[in-house]
C-alpha cells in the first residue's frame, strides 16, 4: 500500500485529465485503486505479458478475488456514487486484460513517484535520507578523532623510540661494519622510527583528507536542511488552500542540533591538530551563523485575515532551544510590516505602518515537547497605515506580514545572533463586510505564488488547470470530505468563470486572470465567481456535508448539460444541484409532466442557508411527493430515509405540537404566521410571525394561506382583531410549507 500512499501525495498537484488517463473511469476508476490498494500491490502483476495466453487463468483467479473484494467494499459502501462506479468496473473486466492494465497503471505510478518533474514538484530529502547524510558525517568526524588519537599515540612512541636512538648512538655502540647484534638492534630502532614517522605522514594526510570531506558533507547537509525546512515553510503555505500538511518540527529540530554539534566537533578536531587555517574558520563560522539565524520559524501562523482591534495568537519556536545560552531570557519581538519593507528586512526598524498590542513574549523552554517557543496569546492590531493604492486595487488586496526578531547567545558561541522570520502574508481589514474579498486575495497568494518569489509577488493569471486544482483542494478540505469534485463540477466551475456556457473544449490551458476570479462580477450577477464558490463551500460545509461525501449531490452543473443528462430519465427523477443564481443555495431540479404529455426539466427555488436550518434537505425532499429517483435510478426513500426526522410529540402540556411541511406549487411569497392556542381555547392567544421567503405556510387549524403583503412584521403581541384571510397570488413555481396544529 506504500505506493498508493505516496501516490495520493502526487495526485493532488497533477491535472484533472492526467488523473483520467491514469483512472479510466470507466474501466478502472480511482475508486477502486483505493479501495483494493493494499490487494493490488500485494500481487505479481510484472509477471504478465501479452504473448503469455497461457496465463489467462492465473489471471481469472486474480480477477475473481478483485470483483469479490469490489463487490464486498461496494455493499459497505454508503457513498451511492463509489457503490455505482465499483459494481461497474467489476461487470466489465475481462481477465488478461485486467491483470496487463494493472500491470501497465502501477508501472505509470512508479514512473511518476521516481520521475516527478523537479521544477514542479522538487525532490526534498526524507527523514531518511537526511538520517543517512548526518551520520555518514558522524562517521567520518568519529574517524578523524580516532586518527588524530592514534597518530598521538604513535608520535609518543616515535619520541620514545628517538630518544632511545640517540642514546644508543651517544655511547658509541654503533659499528661501522655492522657486524655485531648492537648494530643491528640499532638499525632495527632506525627503521621502526622511519616506519612510525612514515605512518604519522600518512595519517596526517589522511586526517587532512577526511577534514575536507567533512567541511564538504557538512555543507551539504545543512544545504539540505535548508531546502527540507523551505519545503515546510511551503508546505504550511500551501495547507491554507487545504493541501495535506505535516507541521511537526521535531525532525527537522534534531537534524538542526545534529548540525550545531557537528560543526563544533569540527572546530574542536581542527583546533587540536593545529590545522585550523582561517579559511577553514570563515567556513565553519558562516556555517554556523546561517544555521542560527535560520532556526526560528513561525510555528502556528496568525491568521491570515486579521480584523483590527481583534485578538489572536500566534507562535515561533526556535530549533535550536536546548543549546541557548543560559543566564539572560530571550525576549522576541513582533511587529507589522508591509510588502515594501518584507522586501529588505534589513532596514525595517525605522517605519511602523502598524501598532500591535502584546506584541512581546519570551522564549521558553517545554521540557515535556522539547520544544522552545514565544507564544503570543493576545496580540491584537490597534490601528494600521495603508500604502497609496494603485488603479483600481482595494483595501483587501494589500498584504502585510508580522516580523518577528530577537538576540540570541548560542552555547559555545562568542557573539550574540540576530535572529528574524516574517509570516506568511496577512490581509488587514477593519470590518467584517471585507472578510470574504480577503479571503480570495490569501487563497490567490498560496496557491500560485513561487516558492522563492520576492515578497509578495503573484502571477495575474494562471492556467485553469491550476485554478481547478486549488478550487476542489479548498472544497475538500474546508467542507472536510474526502468526496472530490469530478470532471462536470470542473467543467462548468470553467464556463461559469470564463463566461463561456457553451464551450464545450477543454480549458485546462485557458489562463484565468486575478480580475475574473474576484473583482469582475459574473454577467447579469451581482457577485463575483469566488463570492458565489464561497457561498456553495459555506453551505455544504455547514448543512450539507453528509450528503456531498456521499455522492447525494451531482454540485456544480449547467442548465445545458443538466437536460441533456435528464431528458430521457423517467418522471420523477431529480438530482441535486448548487444553484449558479444565488449565493449559498442548492435546488432541486427534476423530470415533470408537461399538459401535452411530453417532458419538462423543472428548478425548484433554490434553499438557501436560512431556509436549511428552518427544515433540513431529507426532510424537503421526502415532503415533494412527485420525485421519486434520485438520478440515475435510486429510490429516494432508499437514499434520503436515514436524514429524515420524525415529528416530536409536544413537550409543554396543553399546547398543540407544530409540524412543518414543504409543498410546490404555484405560490407567491409568504410569512409563516403560527399561532399557539391553549387546549380548549376557541381563540388564539399568542400570534407569531416568522418571515420565510418563497414559502407558503398552510395554518390547519383555520385552514387559510396569509400572503406576505398581509403580515409584514415580526413579533409577538396579543391579537385585539382576528386577521380575514386573503386571497392567494399567483406566482411562479416555488416551494411553500405548511404548519398542521
């Protein structure tokens, strides 16, 4: 299953139409390698080949085992869509065919999982690799210690050995003929001391040798420290559009540690063998310096939309904790800054642009975590100065950052640090009307700015491919399923943001600009293509969640490719989609009867956030008697049953229970006026008026419809005067509910 895991990672950044050729989904849809990875990649699929027609009935046996653990995952399965496409792909599939496609699709990933373009999607050392690199450079530092005790050891015997040379040549016993045993004990002493001086050279040269690969591994492993902690900075950067995202630090903490103490195991060994040039000093020197002043990081980023005069919290922890000198608290700073100044930190201390409250807190050390952080609880924005906007730029669209800078004394370390890290971009606003338009300006930052880009440059346009990407992992992630938008969401999300309703083409490569994602309104709307998308994720997220992660809800459709799948499906047959006219609504479109005895394809108004919370979607759907099958073919009271809630018997003695129903008809709009009477009473007491748009509101107990015109206010009072039904106003469709006392 390691290969399907590492897989879901890729998946997320390629295009729509690469993920289909990859999953057909009609021959082997993404569901299934799913939900049979860990099967699929326990088999021996390289083991088929086409010529081999003897193999067909290894092949049927695979086969049969897939559609028997398909089937079984299909009848568990309550997602109605996944059930569909499973029991599908296991009608179809004949066996050779089958193993050779699975075969060829695992081949595919693994090319893809080893050969990812770098320029998309760099390859950034695992926790692994980066083990491997820190201790081939333990190693090799441990080796250099070894020599240098070995060549000490060597060197005092040689002394040894020296000083007995010369005594032995001081008393005269050295014979010129060098035929007596005194002569050659001596000459034995000579040689071993040319022996032990050969090896002292050698070993020198040797410890020479492996003090340069080790500045050199060193170098390359805090390189790669560097890339993996950018790597997390981008991919904190890029969970705020809902890309999966790992914040823990205590990896990257250790391999930052691991360094420090490298590097000072080097100075130590270069100091002792006497060999530390001043070359070699600078070198270790400003490895050391960059590894400090890179070790603070924004551990919990603010948030990135930040209303003035408001809380919040943030922190930043330094990797380096446990080797802070002790003695004097280290205090941390925050401070706001704007795009002008993100661009030379340097000289940022002068201009404030804004004043931050509780904008100080201490590092402190958490023996429990081993984690040493600044965390601010309560720092709030009093007031913010804004630079001179450019044409039609808005408030919104102006990023700042909080800055955050300290001094620091590292142990083992003569001079103090200046440390510093700025978050990731913030949109200021100063009323809660201007949330949502910073919101897109955030969502357009993360999602298509570079990765060492200069503060805080964006493309103005993208391709749509890249768009769509960010638009469906913002969906998933905000209305927290697992559910994906398919190919028909993506391709009207396209002609809804390109005003193209009927292309019919691929826009994978269409570039989509800043203006039309959110500053442009849509034609004949009031609102922009984000305000509307944002609206669909906020109701689902809230009153809809279920249904979507289910596959109940088709989403996002075109009128135009809704009747073309709809116009040959028998009466009653309805599906659920988000409505493009209005922010935040989902209706209900259906096969209805025409006079003439055709078909029509009929919307019911769309039911909004107000209206869902009044009377949930099971409840309205089960309440329209004249649809009956959810598209393509499924029974409703089979799909919706489980969402359905049963009336509640009256809780307050002498008082008749309320019940709400949802009818469609030709209505107009109306209140809902309920009145609460005590039993035995022949009048009303209490009349409460409750506004719903688009209802109609049957009172059973004096059997009249009061249209909105007649009852226009909201309150509570004692009724001095019966109020005479009025007549009904024709109107177009809409849905009306009625209350049975």
């Amino acid at each position: 299953m390691a290969q399907w895991i590492h897989m879901t990672q890729i998946l997320q950044h390629l295009p729509y139409e690469t993920v289909s050729s990859l999953y057909p989904p009609n021959t082997f849809p993404i569901e299934v390698r799913h939900y049979i990875s860990e099967w699929i990649e326990n088999q021996r699929w390289e083991d088929f080949s086409q010529e081999k027609v003897e193999q067909e009935s290894q092949a049927q046996i695979l086969l049969d085992q897939g559609i028997s653990m398909m089937q079984s995952v299909a009848q568990q399965n309550a997602n109605v869509v996944e059930k569909m496409k499973l029991m599908q792909m296991s009608r179809h599939m004949q066996p050779l065919k089958f193993a050779l496609m699975v075969r060829d699709l695992l081949r595919q990933e693994r090319a893809l999982i080893n050969g990812t373009s770098p320029a998309q999607y760099p390859a950034y050392p695992t926790n692994d690799m980066s083990k491997q690199d820190v201790d081939q450079l333990v190693l090799k530092v441990l080796e250099v210690q070894e020599i240098r005790k070995k060549m000490h050891q060597i060197q005092e015997e040689l002394n040894w050995e020296r000083q007995n040379f010369e005594s032995a040549h001081s008393q005269g016993s050295f014979q010129q003929n060098g035929l007596d045993s005194a002569n050659a004990e001596i000459k034995k002493l000579q040689t071993h001391i040319q022996q032990l001086e050969y090896n002292i050279q050698a070993m020198a040269t040797k410890r020479s040798q492996l003090l340069k690969e080790s500045m050199e591994l060193l170098g390359i492993c805090q390189n790669r420290f560097l890339n993996r902690l950018n790597e997390w900075r981008w991919e904190q950067r890029k969970a705020a559009i809902g890309f999966p995202f790992d914040d823990n630090l205590s990896p990257l903490q250790t391999w930052a540690e691991q360094l420090l103490g490298m590097n000072g195991n080097l100075r130590q060994e270069l100091m002792l063998t006497g060999e530390l040039t001043s070359e070699l000093q600078e070198g270790l020197s400003q490895l050391v310096q960059v590894l400090i002043e890179s070790s603070l990081i924004v551990d919990k980023q603010p948030p990135q939309v930040i209303k003035t005069q408001s809380k919040f919290s943030t922190t930043v922890r330094y990797l380096l904790g446990e080797k802070v000198a002790p003695g004097k608290p280290v205090l941390v700073k925050a401070q706001i800054i704007n795009e002008i100044q993100a661009r030379n930190l340097a000289n940022v201390h002068g201009d404030n642009v804004g004043e931050l409250i509780n904008n100080s807190a201490v590092l402190e050390h958490n023996a429990a975590t081993k984690s040493t952080c600044s965390n601010f609880r309560n720092m709030s924005i009093k007031k913010i100065k804004r630079a001179d906007r450019k044409g039609s730029e808005s408030v919104t669209e102006e990023k700042f950052a909080l800055l955050f800078s300290s001094e620091i004394n590292i142990t083992g370390c003569e001079t103090p640090y200046r440390i510093q890290v700025i978050s990731q971009p913030v949109v200021v606003i100063v009323h809660g009307s201007q949330d949502n338009n910073a919101v897109a300006t955030i969502i357009w930052d993360c999602a298509f700015s570079e990765r060492d880009r200069v503060p805080f440059v964006v493309p103005d346009r993208v391709p749509w491919r890249m768009m769509y990407n960010t638009l469906n992992s913002k969906f998933t992630s905000e209305v927290g399923t697992q559910h994906n938008l398919d190919q028909y969401n993506q391709h009207f999300l396209a002609q809804k943001v390109f005003d193209k309703p009927d292309f019919n083409e691929d826009f994978s490569n269409m570039m989509v600009s800043w203006a039309q994602f959110n500053k442009e309104v849509l034609p004949g709307r009031p609102f922009t293509f984000w305000q509307w998308f944002e609206g669909v994720m906020e109701l689902t997220k809230k009153h809809l969640k279920t249904y979507w992660s289910e596959g109940l809800i088709f989403g996002f459709i075109g009128k135009q490719h809704l009747h073309l799948i709809l116009k040959d499906r028998p009466n009653g047959t309805f599906l659920l989609r988000f409505s493009d006219s209005e922010i935040g609504g989902i209706t209900i479109a259906y096969v209805s009867a025409t006079e003439n005895g055709g078909q029509k394809i009929q919307n019911i108004q769309p039911f909004t956030k107000r209206d869902l919370e009044i009377r949930g979607l099971g409840d309205r759907i089960r309440d329209i008697d004249h649809i009956t099958y959810l598209y393509p073919e499924f029974p409703k009271h089979d799909v919706f049953r489980k969402f359905y809630t049963e009336p509640t018997s009256s809780t307050n003695e002498g008082y008749i229970p309320v019940s709400l129903q949802l009818k469609v008809g030709n209505m107009s709009c109306v209140c809902v006026c309920i009145f609460l009477c005590v039993q035995g009473c022949p009048t009303p007491n209490f009349q409460y008026t409750i506004f719903l748009q688009h209802v109609s509101v049957t009172c059973t107990v004096f059997g009249t419809v009061f249209p909105y015109h007649q009852l226009c206010y909201l309150r509570k009072s004692h009724l001095a005067q019966p109020i005479a039904p009025a007549p009904i106003v024709q109107g177009p469709e809409t849905s009306q509910s009625s209350f049975s006392m």
